[in-house]
C-alpha cells in the first residue's frame, strides 16, 4: 500500500510539531501538566532505580519479551487458512478494524505494540517503589503507551493509509484542516459543534430566570403538571461544567423529568467568572451560591423548607452549605441527593497524580489573591484519565481520516467548560483533595463557623456510578457514611455522566439496591440486589414523601419579589470560557 505523498507528509509533521509548540507555550510552570511532568520524572528515576536493582528480574523479563517478539515476527507473515480466527484478536477497539489483521506488516505492528504495552506495565508492577509514586509511574506509563500506539500516526495506521490512499489524499487534506481548526480553538473538537445551541436544542426545558448576583442566576421552570409538591427541589450543578447536563435534550432531561413528577425544578446556573470576579472564594459560592439559591426558592414557592439535590462538585458544595447552616441552627432542607458527588477524598482515583502537597501549594502561592483558573485546564486534567477515549480516538478520526465528528450533545457539553476563581479553587484542592478535612468535624471554617457533616441530618439519597473514573463509587459510598441522617445509597451502572443522565423511560443499564449502608462497600455491594432500569425511578419515589403537600400548579413563575428577568437558560450559561493566557 503506498504512503501518501511527501509534502502531504510533510506538512502533515509540520502542524503536529506546531501544535505540540503551541500547546506547550500555553502551560505555565504551574499548571498540572507541568507539575504533573516533573512528578513523572521522579518516578521515572525511582522506577530506573528499582528495576536496575533487580538485574535477574529484568534479564528474565527482557528475556520473555524477546522470545515473544520473535514469536510474533514469525507468526505475523505466515498466510492464515481461509476462514480461520485471527491468531491474536485485537483485544481494543483501537484495532477492530480487518485491516489489522489482514495486513502482515500492520498485524505484527498491533501484536507488538500490544505485547510491549504488556510488558513495560509488568515492569512497573514488579518494580519496589511507595504507593504515592507507582501510581504515578502506572499513570504515565499507560499515558506514553496510549500515546506510542501504532493506530495514533499516519504510516502505522491501516485505516488511514487507507482512507488516503481511496480520496487521493482527500482525507489528509481534510485532516490537516481539522487540526489547523483546532490548534485556534485550543482544543479537540469531539463533536460538531456547529450542531447545537444552548437554548435553540439543548437546555430547551421551558422556564425563567428568577434571581441572580454577580455569581449565579436562578432558573424556575414551568410546571408540567397541574398539581406540584408544595417544597421546591433545588438543583446545585457542578461549577466547573455548565448546568445543562441535567437539561441536555427532552429525552435525557433529569430537570424534565423531576417537573414531570410534580416538583417545582430550581437550577443554579453558575457564573464563568473572569475579573474581577477572579477573587471569590469557597465562602462566596456558598452564600452567594447555594444558600442564596435555597432561600430564594423557598421565598418564592411560601414553602417551610426545599429538597435539594448536588451533582459532582456541586454535591460537594451543597453539603458544605448545609454544614453551616446547621451550625447556624438553620435547617430549610428537608431532603439531600447526592449525584456522584465526594466528601471523603481519600480514595479520588488517577486524578490523584496531579494533586500532591507541592503542587497544591504552589497554586495556593499563585491564586491566593486572585486569578482564574481556565476551564480548559480542569477539562484537559479529566480527559487524560481516559485518554484513548477523549484523545486520542479523536486524534484518529479528526486527522488521520479527515472525518467531521458526529453531532453528540453529551461532547458537546464536555468541551463547554468554565473557568473557576482561584482562592475557591484552592481552598477546595487544600481542604479536600490534599487534607481531606471535610469529613472531620469542625476543622474547617466556613462562613465563619466550623463546620461538621453529621450535622447534616436531614434523609438523604446518595447516588454513585460503578465505573466512574471521577469519583470512585467506594469513595461516594463512604462519602455517604458522613452524613448525620438516614441514607439511602443506590449505585448506578456505567460512568461519571452516563452513569448519571441515565433517562427512565428508556430503561437501560441497571442500577443496584440494599437497605444498610454498613462500614464495608464490598459487603453492600454483595448483599445488594440488582434492578433493571434506570436510578431515578427509586429516586422519585424516594424523594415524593419530601415534597409536602400537593397544591395548585402556579400559571405565573417567580413572585411580586423576583419577577422574571429573561427566559431561561439565560444568558449566563451561554458565556463561553475565554482562553486565559
């Protein structure tokens, strides 16, 4: 099969090599990326350390590989009977196309890459280091590996030297396009973004801007029903995304289906701060934030207390706000769901190599009187832990093939991110990725008071996600264990967002109950029962008993105090984050 021609080559290098220069002179010496980089370098000298330590280990390991690798040599251009299974089946869908295994040259590239990944991985395994920095080194080994794959370069790649090879060289031209596009946006585009338009088809949930300040408004949405529970249900989203994940589409709306069970829907819809607003704090989001959002909701609806449901960092907040109004001897929640959402930080994941004691600190030094902390940054960070997914495919598809990507809301929404304050950002990393003090009661102080989960005691559903790589269903389990109140712990098949945003009336995936939230997760999980279907049915049945009494469906939204200032979603949720250099 030929290559394509050298200027497409050529110029194709060109870009990438520009992109990468790029990309680097945009990371300050502070950022993750760069953080995380010197970390990897200290890993890297303490695994070099650890394997030359254990010469015999290495031998046999160096030994296995070559006999291997000459195993595979052999077998890639022996012709296969017609018809017979293929001799290694891809095991990704990185190589599920035939060409890899129909072409000798590309079949032993996928084997051998695969037989390497293999072994590079067993090597980090076998090495004698502290947890703290194997888990690094695992990190970055599978990142340069993922990264290294033959399906992520143009002469390694079957499927593009095929897609080249049919459209003339369309395809690299196409690609080439693509990048050069995406280089100016300053990221991959995951999704036809052209497609969508917050408040034309996505966030179309009727409803209206009641209330805001300088850091959130507060969206009151139409009733669908003719009779509602008198207790509003406050809806906290996560401030480092836009709300309408919970409002992407009709079909997969979380807010829709809340007002189709009777509940009057608030949303905050955060701010994308830039200055002056770079200089906001945890506190602020509370008060401002989440209390503001409560109280005003109460006001409105001539309600005794609201229901209140946290998503992700959002939960976080919530829960935080209710620890001090609990302190403060306010209590105007009657219930609390938490949608994978942490409290207890000691188990967060992969995402813990970006976060160490020195890394936290010097963010601290550098946002403690303000600046902002780019959207782009925080969404880059969660896109690594799942590179192949929400890199490097799009790598492939987008430049090597030339192709548009599909029209997909849920990506759509990924690659909308929000730049956040930087003292609120690093009081959040300090007081719970790095000190976990959350969960300690009264070690932290907030609004002025020290705060303690098991005050918040009001009923509580926590919801977690069995394969979420954010935060971990165990650490949303033990999360729950802080709570003062009765909790009722359901976990969800699937992620972090599909997991979540998993709508009813299609019945997928399943979801897995039990009545005791014990101290041992494995244990609830063995005991618990498997249900199909979607969480939110439990969930609305659970949360019915909360609403109060049924009453009167209001014609007119907000009140004589907070009239409507515009349709929602508003024209916060549509500010864009700004590229911040």
């Amino acid at each position: 099969m030929p290559k394509p021609t050298p200027p497409h080559a050529e110029r194709l290098a060109g870009l990438l090599r520009k992109s990468q220069e790029r990309l680097a002179s945009s990371l300050n010496a502070d950022s993750p990326t760069q953080h995380v980089m010197a970390g990897f370098s200290e890993a890297y000298r303490a695994w070099l350390e650890s394997v030359t330590a254990k010469p015999q280990t290495l031998l046999d390991l160096q030994g296995r590989y070559m006999q291997e690798q000459m195993n595979l040599w052999m077998r890639a251009f022996q012709p296969e009977p017609k018809g017979a299974e293929p001799a290694r089946p891809a095991p990704d869908k990185r190589f599920s196309a035939p060409e890899w295994n129909d072409l000798p040259l590309f079949r032993y590239y996928r084997d051998s890459y695969l037989l390497t990944s293999q072994m590079m991985m067993q090597a980090v395994e076998e090495a004698d280091m502290d947890d703290e920095t194997k888990r690094r080194m695992r990190f970055f080994m599978r990142q340069y590996l993922d990264a290294a794959a033959p399906s992520n370069y143009l002469a390694t790649n079957p499927e593009a030297l095929k897609a080249a090879l049919e459209s003339g060289g369309k395809s690299v031209e196409e690609g080439m396009k693509n990048l050069v596009a995406d280089m100016e946006k300053g990221r991959i585009s995951m999704t036809d973004e052209a497609a969508f338009e917050v408040g034309r088809n996505i966030a179309t949930t009727k409803g209206a801007v009641v209330f805001e300040n300088d850091l959130i408004q507060l969206i009151q949405y139409d009733p669908l029903t003719p009779k509602v529970h008198k207790r509003p249900l406050v809806m906290v989203p996560p401030c480092i995304n836009k709300y309408y994940i919970m409002d992407l589409q009709p079909e997969n709306s979380l807010v829709r289906y809340a007002i189709e069970q009777g509940h009057t829907v608030f949303m905050v819809s955060w701010r994308n701060v830039k200055p002056p607003l770079d200089k906001l704090t945890w506190d602020d989001y509370l008060e401002m934030g989440v209390m503001a959002a409560i109280d005003e909701a109460i006001a409105i609806t001539g309600a005794d207390k609201a229901n209140a449901l946290g998503f992700c960092i959002g939960g976080t907040l919530l829960a935080s706000a209710l620890a001090v109004l609990a302190r403060k001897r306010r209590k105007p929640v009657a219930s609390l769901t938490l949608m994978t959402a942490l409290l207890e930080f000691t188990d967060v994941g992969e995402i813990r190599v970006y976060i160490d004691r020195n890394f936290v600190e010097k963010r601290e030094k550098k946002l403690a009187k303000g600046g902002i902390v780019p959207g782009a940054e925080l969404a880059s960070a969660f896109s690594s832990l799942r590179a192949n997914d929400l890199v490097w495919s799009y790598v492939v598809s987008n430049y090597l093939k030339g192709q548009q990507p599909p029209a997909f809301d849920l990506l759509y929404w990924n690659g909308d991110s929000t730049n956040l304050p930087g003292p609120m950002y690093a009081y959040y990393l300090r007081s719970t990725y790095q000190d976990n003090q959350l969960v300690q009661p009264d070690a932290l102080t907030m609004c002025g008071v020290p705060v303690d989960l098991g005050k918040v005691d009001m009923p509580a559903f926590v919801f977690a996600a069995r394969e979420d790589h954010i935060v971990p269903w165990k650490a949303g389990y033990e999360s729950a264990r802080h709570l003062g109140g009765k909790v009722t712990f359901v976990l969800g098949a699937s992620g972090h967002i599909a997991g979540s945003i998993n709508p009813a009336a299609k019945g997928k995936r399943s979801h897995w109950v039990n009545d005791g939230v014990g101290p041992d997760a494995d244990k609830w999980f063995a005991q618990a029962k498997e249900v199909p279907g979607s969480w939110w049915v439990p969930w609305s049945k659970w949360l019915a008993p909360f609403g109060g009494p049924m009453v009167a469906a209001r014609r007119k939204l907000g009140d004589a105090r907070h009239r409507p200032l515009e349709p929602a979603p508003g024209r916060y949720v549509k500010e864009r984050a700004e590229i911040v250099k």
